[in-house]
C-alpha cells in the first residue's frame, strides 16, 4: 500500500466489528477509498487503481446498480468465486446471502447509493452437511461513475472459517450505516435492516476493462485473481 496506509488505524477504530482478526483487507478497502475521497463524499469508479489495494484484491469487487436495491457484481476478486464455487461476474451481490436476507442487503444498498454512506454488514453461515461455520464482512462504500451519478459501489467480502461445499450463502446478523459528507466529517450509527425477501438483480459497467490476473503464490491458497468484465 501507498500512503493511504496511514489512514487504517483510523478506519480500525471506527468499527467495532473489526476487533476481530481476520478483517485487515476491510480496512485496507475503506482507507483506499477513504484516501481516494479527500474533501469530496466520494471518488470516481475511474479513479480506482488495484495497485492501490494489492494485497486486498482476492476480497474486492466493483458492483454496479441496476434497478432500486438491486446491483450486479461487475468485478470479483477470487475470494468470491471459491465462496460460490463458480465465476461470479454478473451475479446479483444477493447471491451471498439466503433468501431472508436478500431484502436486507437490498436495503443496505440503496442506503449507500442514497444517502450516500457506507456500510459495513456482519455475516455468518450456520454448519450443515459439508459445510463448516463461517463469519464474514460485507463493506460496501459509494463511488460515481463518469456520468456523475452514484451508480457504483467498491466492497470488499472477507469470509473466515473453512469453506467446505459451495455454494456459502449467508445470514445477515449485524449492521453499520455512516453517512458520508463532502468536508470529510461523519457520524456512525448502527441500524437495524428489515429481513424481508427482496428479487435478484441484472446489470452493466462502465468502460470496457481487460481481464486482469494478478498470481501471488501463497502456501496453501489458490494465487490471487481478480476477473474483470470486458463489457462497455
């Protein structure tokens, strides 16, 4: 990381969800963002380098808004897909969480495209047949596209715990909304979403974008990929 480094000890303290290990490439997600940003409430989709957040890529996706409360992963870094089992471009972020929550995540959405804020979700996959526990962290943070309008969102998706059988889908169990302003200042609540069934999405992206595989031999994992779409 560059000099947004210095922004991750703030970011760390604004969320108690972070206490827990396991969670850096959240912070490292968010004070990349943060650091984008300045004084403005957001930066541009085009500004996004993944040189800027290397070491997170495997965990960040870029999804774009298709209808109120609906948007499709554009981008998806290779966490997603070995918590899916299959490619995940082009899939409704929806798809990561059960049905009883699919109106909860919508919500959240809409909320950060909206107001705008940011948002970080609390996550967990109960055990069953072949399928451990896991935790998770869902941050979804506003960005504009070239068009001007709040349209994209940067997230991040960190799951803890062995993965087992695809596909892992998740229950939302905690939530944090901060709305954003353009002098940099904010206040941080903690809302409560409603848990109601919600429809699966479809999009598009903005510029067209080569495919881009970034392999960083780790003991154990699968090299870092991330997928990017080749639509305009």
């Amino acid at each position: 990381m560059d000099k947004h480094d210095q922004n991750i000890d703030n970011v760390l303290a604004m969320s108690e969800f972070r206490t827990e290990t396991g969670y850096s490439a959240v912070a490292q997600v968010e004070a990349y963002w943060d650091g984008l940003r300045g004084a403005r409430l957001m930066p541009k989709r085009s500004e996004i380098d993944p040189r800027g957040i290397e070491s997170a890529l495997e965990y960040t996706f870029v999804l774009e808004r298709i209808a109120p409360g609906m948007a499709r992963l554009r981008i998806a870094g290779s966490h997603l897909s070995d918590l899916m089992g299959m490619e995940v471009r082009g899939m409704p972020l929806t798809s990561f969480v059960t049905p009883s929550a699919r109106r909860q995540v919508g919500d959240a959405l809409e909320e950060v495209f909206q107001r705008p804020a940011v948002c970080e979700l609390r996550l967990s996959a109960e055990a069953c047949a072949g399928k451990p526990p896991m935790e998770a962290r869902l941050l979804l943070l506003p960005l504009k596209s070239d068009l001007g309008d709040v349209s994209r969102i940067l997230g991040c998706l960190v799951g803890q715990g062995e993965i087992g059988h695809t596909p892992r889908r998740f229950e939302v169990v905690g939530a944090k909304m901060r709305p954003i302003t353009a002098a940099g200042q904010s206040t941080e609540t903690e809302k409560e979403i409603p848990a109601l069934l919600s429809a699966e999405p479809r999009a598009d992206f903005g510029e067209a974008e080569p495919t881009l595989r970034k392999s960083r031999p780790r003991k154990g994992v699968p090299y870092l990929r991330l997928v990017k779409s080749d639509e305009g």
